[in-house]
C-alpha cells in the first residue's frame, strides 16, 4: 500500500505518520512506501520499515497536485488547510488553501483513468452554524458562519459528488476541537481550549478570551489520529452517498476543563490563566456547536473519549512523558 498525506507537516499529520510507522500496515495491508507534503518540511517518522519521502509544496500551486498523485497512492489523507482564525484573517488564503488546493487535489485525481483512492479528508464540525440545537442530530443541516467552515463545507460537497460519480473513494470526517494540540500557539480561533491546560502544565501563564461557561466536543490527537486510520479502512458502502461523518467529541465546558486541570495539577496550575476577554473570539466561538448525537458514526466503529481526565491523561502520557511536571 502507498499513502500520501497533505498537511504532513503539521501536527496531526505528523501523529499519524508516526502511527503507521509504528504499525506497519494499514488495514491489514503493509504498507510499502509514506509521502508527506506540506508548505514547510515535514518531519520523517522514527522507525518507519517503509520507504519515506517528504516534500515541501504548495497544493494550490499549478501543476503540484497532479505530480503528487502521479504514482497513484492507494490512500490519501488530505490534511492540508489554514486553521479558523487564519481563514477567517486572510480571506483569500483561506479559500486559496482550503478550497482550491482541496479542488486541484480531485481534479488530479480525476483526471488518471482507472484510478479511484480513498480519500480521507478532514472536515470540521465548524461546516455547522447557529442557530442550532443543545445537542446536534446526525442529519443536521450545514450552515456555517465562518470562511473557514464554508470552505470545509465546499470540500465535502465536491468529494461526495466526486464519490458518487466513481472518481474516488472519499470520506469526510469533521473533527471535533483538537485537545490538548502540544507545541505553541497557533492561529486558530479555538486553541485556548488547548492553551488553558498545555500552558499552566509547563508552568506558562495563558489567556482564556472566552467565559467559562463556553461548551464544546473535544477530541484528544490520538483519538483524531484513529478517527483518520478508521475512515482509511472502513467500507464505504455503508456510507452511501452520505460521505460525511461528524466524529464523537466529549462535550465538556471551559470551567469543567479547568476543574479536571485543578484535580491533576493543583490550584498552582489554574492560577496561571489569565481572563481576558476577546470579542472576535467570543463571536466565533458563539456560532460553533455544543454537542452533537454522533450515532452514525458510532455504528461504525468510531470511539471517542468520555471525560476529559481521559483526554488529559492523552497529553500527559504521549507529551510530558507519563509526569505532571506542575507542583501542587
């Protein structure tokens, strides 16, 4: 099996480059060569018993996707995008990167005879927008408020009609908030879910912009990472023409977030966030969805975590190396 991975740089496609290092297969099936792509050099996984190539590009740019996908890769996970807060900054670059580089990518692969991949794309439950229920129903409709969740919308509509028409094989997973994303801050509108705990447990002060009683579906990277290796192997005939899945996400709120970091790390831990309030965050934040019935997805085998222990045991175990480095 040969997989490609757009976005292979960034952190979620290095975990799962880093997974099929460590598996060797992919349903099954040995893998036999990786290539990771991305707009800065993405890193090589440790240990790989496959060949593995990175390559630095431009999705977007003429002429890339198609030598990209020349050697007709069995799988690609198309990760590739520009967070919320950067599409929502650089309106351009959003649609430049979320939707055309998503479009060349089809076009590509459309244009090679006999040639079908699975195509796994990650989406977002931003593709939904207020006004909405508590609790949001498989079924519900797609409304975003923001560039970026209309481009990841965009996405899902071109690879669902592509599938249906026999040029690929997609699936489209919409990924709950990632929690807790290690390294530094990024540009995307919802990273002081991950702030508020990476920070004071590195003994680093942060900002929350939002109030406490915010509630939002979170996923650890590790359960994203097996959310993007069961939709590679899944059978999509159960799918139908209905290629978009929302994935389990705990529906956890900031405070009840602050509270299981108060439980591993201490009152020291908490007293290093800082509130600060943010109206353009707040306003983004507000159209985003609470919860979500994610029944389907679950019938398919999909699993999520159920408390946010859980999810920060996830950080504690594959980030700080099994310790809690904060005193009490």
């Amino acid at each position: 099996m040969r997989i490609l991975v757009t976005g292979g740089g960034g952190m979620i496609g290095r975990k799962l480059a880093e997974r099929l290092a460590r598996d060797g297969t992919l349903g099954g099936t040995p893998i036999a060569a990786l290539e990771l792509v991305d707009v800065a050099p993405p890193v090589e996984p440790a240990g790989a018993s496959f060949a593995v190539a990175t390559r630095v590009a431009d999705l977007a740019d003429a002429g890339v996707a198609a030598a990209l996908v020349a050697g007709r890769p069995d799988v690609v996970f198309h990760l590739a995008a520009i967070p919320s807060g950067g599409a929502e900054a650089d309106l351009l670059g959003g649609y430049r990167a979320n939707l055309d580089g998503t479009r060349f990518l089809a076009e590509a692969i459309r244009d090679l005879d006999g040639y079908v991949p699975r195509v796994v794309f990650s989406s977002t439950i931003a593709v939904f927008g207020a006004p909405f229920p508590d609790v949001i129903p498989d079924d519900f409709h797609l409304t975003p408020l923001t560039s970026y969740g209309s481009q990841k919308a965009m996405g899902e509509l071109l690879l669902t009609d592509l599938s249906r028409r026999g040029y690929l094989d997609a699936v489209a997973i919409r990924l709950p908030t990632i929690c807790v994303r290690p390294g530094t801050p990024n540009a995307a509108a919802s990273g002081f879910f991950s702030n508020i705990v990476r920070e004071p447990l590195a003994g680093r002060e942060t900002v929350l912009p939002v109030r406490d009683d915010v509630r939002h579906p979170l996923a650890s990277p590790r359960a994203a990472v097996d959310y993007l290796v069961h939709a590679a192997t899944l059978d999509t005939a159960l799918l139908g023409d209905r290629r978009a899945l929302t994935m389990p996400g705990l529906s956890v709120t900031v405070a009840e977030q602050i509270e299981a970091l108060r439980e591993l790390a201490g009152d020291g831990a908490v007293a290093l966030i800082r509130r600060e309030h943010d109206p353009v965050i707040a306003r983004i934040v507000a159209g985003w969805p609470r919860a979500f019935a994610t029944d389907r997805a679950a019938e398919l085998g999909f699993r999520g975590e159920t408390t946010f222990a859980e999810i920060l045991a996830v950080h504690v175990q594959d980030e700080l190396g099994g310790l809690v480095p904060t005193a009490r």
